[in-house]
C-alpha cells in the first residue's frame, strides 16, 4: 500500500509506542482531503461518505481524528529533508500541543490527525525545484511525502469524530493521496507556513518560515498533476515551491 501526502502537514512522532501521525494544520485556505482512485478503495466496506466521486477517484473531506488499525513505529529516517518545525518557532524548545497526544478534535487548530500504521516507512517521494532557504541548514526540500507498507490485507482507516465510519484502502494500492493545499491560491505576501504555530502547546513567539530561493536544486523538479476532484485545491503544479512544505517533529 503507498499513501502520499502533500501539503501543510507536520510529520509527527510523539506516542510512546512510537506511532506517526499526520497533522494537517487549520489554515483558512486550505482544504484537508483524502483522494483515492477507484482501484483502491474497498468500496463495499468503507461506511465513510465521499464529497465527490469523478474522474476516477473518491474524494473524502477529512477532520477529528484518523485512527490508524495498528499503532507503532514506523522509519522516517527518509524524511530527514523536511524542515522541523521546531527550528520554524522561536523558542524551539516548545511542545506538541496536547490534543494531539490526546487524539482530540481542534478544528481550530488542525483540520484533522491522521495516524500511520505501524511497520511501513516514510521518504521524500521527491524536491522542489528550487532550493528553500532558512534559518537552520536545509537547502533540497522534499515534496511529496511517500509512506509505503507491505501487507497482505486491506487497512481500515476510522473517523473517530464522525461516527467512527471507516474508509477502507486496499492492500495493494497504489493511488492514494493526503493533501492540505490551498483552495485559493495565496497572494498575500505572508507565508502559509504561519500556520505552523498552532501545532505548540503554547503560541511561540513567531514563526520563520522555510523561503523559496532562486537555485535550483539538484535533485529537483516540476510536480506532475494528479486526478482529484473539483475544489479539492486549486494550485497548479508551476506555481509550487517550498512554501508548501510540510515539516517533520520532533
């Protein structure tokens, strides 16, 4: 089974038994949907409504809590090229807000935590074409977040805030995505990374962000498109760079 995930998503260890989850952080212009082409998902058992069903995949509006079937460690020394949030806020040394640790519903704070089950792995799938540039030494940003498991058998996925429904991957698939990413494309001027914040137990005193530079960087490129449904967001794939990063804890 592969899932990938994109977006503003803090990649987070904080369980004693060593469990990852996905915290896809509140932004105004973000939407936190999970695509899944038609080949992947075990439609007879999957109880969860989708908001769209077109072109090929079922898409889900996710929120609350994602429980993952098996708790437990996953590796993620392939993500070490995302930036950690920690070094985003000043001071560093802040915590996890505990509603996380209490796989509690912040609508406010996350749009949703997705658990990850146990014994798969998560690398950089891919870079952003051009070098981020920050206060800490990071220069190649991975992208796209690939976590990828060997199993013999579907895994069930539940809502834990929506009635405990299930969504039901299948064990071989192949098409399955996590996105946070703008329903409107930011022109600001202030980074979405500002988001970052709500992740701490306490508000830090501010967060720098990850900037996108003029270098490009070696093993980068321009994202290919993907198939999901209509408002699912609206960026195209020239118009990405690092300010679209996820982010990794501790």
């Amino acid at each position: 089974m592969k899932i990938r995930f994109l977006g503003l998503i803090v990649h987070a260890r904080l369980f004693d038994d060593g469990t990852q989850v996905a915290v896809l952080m509140q932004h105004d212009t973000h939407n936190p949907i999970l695509t899944i082409s038609e080949a992947s998902l075990n439609v007879d058992k999957t109880t969860a409504e989708p908001y769209a069903h077109e072109n090929g995949v079922y898409c889900f509006r996710l929120s609350g809590h994602v429980d993952a079937p098996r708790r437990g460690a996953s590796k993620t020394a392939g993500i070490d090229d995302l930036p950690r949030v920690t070094k985003m806020s000043t001071p560093e040394d802040l915590g996890a807000h505990p509603g996380i640790l209490r796989r509690e519903n912040h609508p406010d704070l996350f749009h949703a935590t997705f658990e990850i089950p146990r014994g798969g792995e998560l690398t950089s799938e891919d870079h952003f074409r051009n070098e981020g540039a920050h206060k800490f030494n990071i220069h190649c940003v991975g992208r796209t977040v690939l976590y990828t498991l060997s199993t013999n058998d579907d895994v069930e996925f539940t809502l834990r805030h929506d009635g405990g429904k299930k969504i039901v991957v299948k064990n071989y698939a192949e098409y399955v995505y996590v996105t946070n990413r703008c329903a409107v494309e930011n022109v600001s001027g202030i980074s979405d990374q500002v988001a970052y914040a709500k992740f701490f137990s306490q508000v830090p005193d501010s967060i720098t962000p990850v900037a996108p530079t003029a270098t490009l960087c070696a093993t980068g490129s321009a994202e290919t498109a993907f198939t999901t449904c209509t408002g699912a967001f609206s960026l195209k794939p020239e118009n990405i760079d690092v300010d679209c990063t996820s982010s990794r804890y501790p």
